[in-house]
C-alpha cells in the first residue's frame, strides 16, 4: 500500500488526523490525545493496514507542547508510519497506553514517563524505569533545572 493509499484510508476514519507536508522519511501524522488508542488499534488491526510493529516511542518536548512520537512498521506489507500525539498540559501529561496493542511499548512507557512526565492511561505498571524513585523533575523536558549538574539552556 502506498503512502498515498494509506492516507486516504485513514481520512475516512474521521479522527481529526493531519498529515505533515513536509517531506519525510515515512508518512507522518498527527492525531488527537482522545482518538490515539483508536486510531493505533486500526493501523495494527485493519488487514490492509497490519502495522503489527511498533518499533520506537519516544517522548518529545516541543517547548509549549508535550507529546510521543510512534515509529510503525508492517511487517506484512513493508510499509511504515509514524504518528504523533501532543497536549499543551504540561503539569498533566496523559495519554492512552497502547500497550494492550504492542507489548514493547510496556518499557517504552516507562521511560516516557520516567524521563518526561508523561503518563499512560491503562498502563499496567507505570513506574520509574531509570531514576530513582525520589528523584525530583523530568530531565529530559526543556524547563528541566539541573543546577548541580550544571546543565545550561
């Protein structure tokens, strides 16, 4: 399936998801925190679609916006996605799990969480995976302050 096939299968679901213009690797999109479990059980679930590996989450800080970034690949068809979901809470960062779809993302999560803040809905375990439990702040987040370590912005 081409990129140009899988976006229009994926306008028809009408989720409110936009699509980057600018040129890219792999076909981006960008999907609203509400339909994000939705629209993640589809790509893996929809046989045309059979994204069944999720192959990298990460957490992002864009500076106004909190969000996870999701690397899909089709193992099947040889075709790959990524998807995007953000929010502008930064004192309550939530999204869905999406680990009840791939396993992998349990850890991935984790980390998320650890390194970022950003909470999972439904997630089994969410925990530190890194820091110690009392560790004070998200390092990875832009208004991290690390004045010990001396980190400058």
């Amino acid at each position: 399936m081409s990129n140009q096939e899988i976006q229009e299968n994926l306008t028809e679901l009408n989720l409110g998801i936009v699509f980057s213009e600018e040129p890219a690797q792999y076909l981006t999109l960008t999907v609203p925190k509400e339909n994000l479990h939705f629209l993640m059980s589809k790509l893996k679930l929809v046989r045309e679609l059979s994204f069944d590996y999720l192959f990298c989450l990460t957490g992002v800080d864009w500076g106004l916006e909190l969000g996870v970034v999701y690397h899909l690949e089709s193992t099947t068809h040889r075709h790959n996605l990524v998807v995007k979901v953000m929010t502008s809470d930064r004192e309550n960062p939530v999204f869905d799990s999406v680990q009840d779809i791939w396993q992998t993302a349990n850890f991935h999560e984790m980390e998320v969480f650890d390194f970022f803040g950003i909470k999972f809905n439904n997630h089994p375990n969410l925990k530190r995976l890194f820091l110690p439990k009392d560790w004070t702040g998200y390092p990875l987040r832009k208004d991290y302050d690390d004045p010990i370590n001396m980190i400058i912005k």
